[in-house]
C-alpha cells in the first residue's frame, strides 16, 4: 500500500482535492447556489429611495454578530469596525435589555453595554436589530434611544434595525440610519409568481414608510439586490475557516457593493 502510494502520489493528491471540493459543496451548498447566476422574472416594482447612507459611519462592513454579553464584548478586537447586539425595550423600567430570545434577559442593559464599549475605548458602530419595536413602545424607545446616542457620543454610529419598518420612519427622522429586516422567505425555493408577489409586498412596504436600508438572509441578498437595486443590503452569513465555498462566498459579498454592511459570527 504504501508504495502504491509514493508510486500514485500525485493522482492520490488529486483524489483527495477533489473528495474535499464535493464534500465542500454539499456542506455549503447555501452559499455555492447563491454565487451562480439567478434568473427573476421580469417585475417594476423599484421604489424611490428615500434613504440616507450618509447617517451611518461604516468604515469596513465586515461586522460582528451576536454581541449580546459584556464577556463577548470584552473579547473582541478594540478597533471592530461594527458590532450588532440584539435588543428589546423595558417599558416598565424604560431601558433597552440585550439579549436575543424573547423572555430571558441573559444579558445586560444597553447603558452597561454601552459602559464596557468605552472603557474599551472602542469605536465600532452598533447595529441594534430591535426585537420587539411596536407602537406602544416606539415614542418611549425613540427618546431613551436618542438620549443614549447624545450621552454616548455616537452620532452616525447607530443603526436600528426591525420588521416594523412603518414605526423606523419616526427613527430615520430622528437621524438614525435605519433597516427594514424582510420577511424570511428563500427566493431559491420559490416560483416566479411567488418571486413577484414577495417583490410588491416588499415594495408596498418602502412606498409607505421611511427607510435607509433592507436586511436580510445571505440566500435573500441577490433577491433584493435585484428589485431594489438603489437600497443598500445588509445581510450575514457563516463563517468556517476551513471552507473554500465559505471564504469564495466571503469575498464575493465583500467585493459588492450593493452589500453594504455584512455580519459575521
């Protein structure tokens, strides 16, 4: 065995390569579908944009995700571009709570968050994704979340994520660059007429409200790249170093620039 080995070394090399490539491709096969060409179907529904990416200092848009525990927080590189944390609003205590699954409140307040950010003397801009953002709550989180912005000095550094993209309009006005987080549907699986009927739900939405960006699943992206070409996408993915689908993905969101801000865990 062995010496059949040295005598076959190149063609056991490539034997192997190519084991590593399939085995690649079926694991990520997400990400290896969304790098080939789609097709859509022929649909108007691009809205104005009524947005401003100037509200929002960005930098690199390569972005942390998941940042929702100081521990997380303290391990983290000083000079991150961007970090997203997930947030619900106490209107009982009237005070932000980060954490990600709705009812446990694992993680601390956004004020003490936002104390552990400076003493690290970071700089990074937030992306808060909103959970629980409603109309009986919006105005009181709009005024605790603008105190935070002057009393931390983070002018242009928030970003306010949600599906309630009517209430983020009050948020855009307000100055915060804001994002409407689409519903979760997969373009991949969908016919053409569900593709359009997404496209004018999506569109009725922006025609109604106020929005700086459009968020969603890495599988999403080339769908809203695609119909809503002059909003900016932002949109997350994993990440697996030992990956070659994983790192050629990477850089295809990286080089474009319709994706305008990009998580990683």
């Amino acid at each position: 065995m062995l010496n059949w080995s040295a005598r076959n070394k190149y063609k056991l090399i490539l034997a192997i390569l190519c084991l590593y490539l399939l085995l690649d491709g079926i694991l990520h096969k997400g990400m290896v579908r969304v790098m080939l060409p789609a097709s859509y179907p022929a649909h108007a529904v691009q809205q104005p944009y009524k947005g401003d990416k100037s509200k929002l200092l960005v930098g690199d848009k390569q972005w942390v995700q998941a940042v929702n525990t100081l521990d997380r927080l303290n391990r983290l590189p000083a000079n991150a571009a961007g970090l997203e944390c997930d947030i619900y609003f106490n209107s009982a205590k009237n005070r932000f709570e980060v954490h990600h699954d709705p009812g446990k409140s694992t993680g601390p307040d956004l004020s003490t968050w936002l104390q552990t950010y400076h003493q690290r003397k970071m700089s990074a801009s937030l992306w808060l994704d909103f959970k629980n953002l409603d109309a009986g709550n919006q105005l009181a989180a709009l005024a605790e979340l603008s105190r935070l912005r002057r009393v931390s000095g983070l002018s242009k550094k928030i970003l306010v994520e949600s599906s309630e993209a009517t209430l983020l309009t009050a948020f855009s006005d307000s100055g915060f660059f804001t994002s409407y987080y689409t519903p979760l549907f997969n373009p991949y699986l969908a016919g053409d007429a569900e593709k359009k009927q997404w496209a004018d739900s999506i569109a009725a939405v922006l025609g109604r409200c106020r929005v700086d960006a459009l968020s969603g699943y890495y599988f999403q992206y080339p769908f809203l790249q695609h119909y809503f070409s002059n909003y900016p996408v932002l949109t997350w993915a994993v990440e697996d170093r030992w990956s070659l689908a994983a790192a050629l993905f990477r850089r295809k969101l990286q080089a474009n620039s319709s994706v305008f801000i990009l998580l990683y865990p």
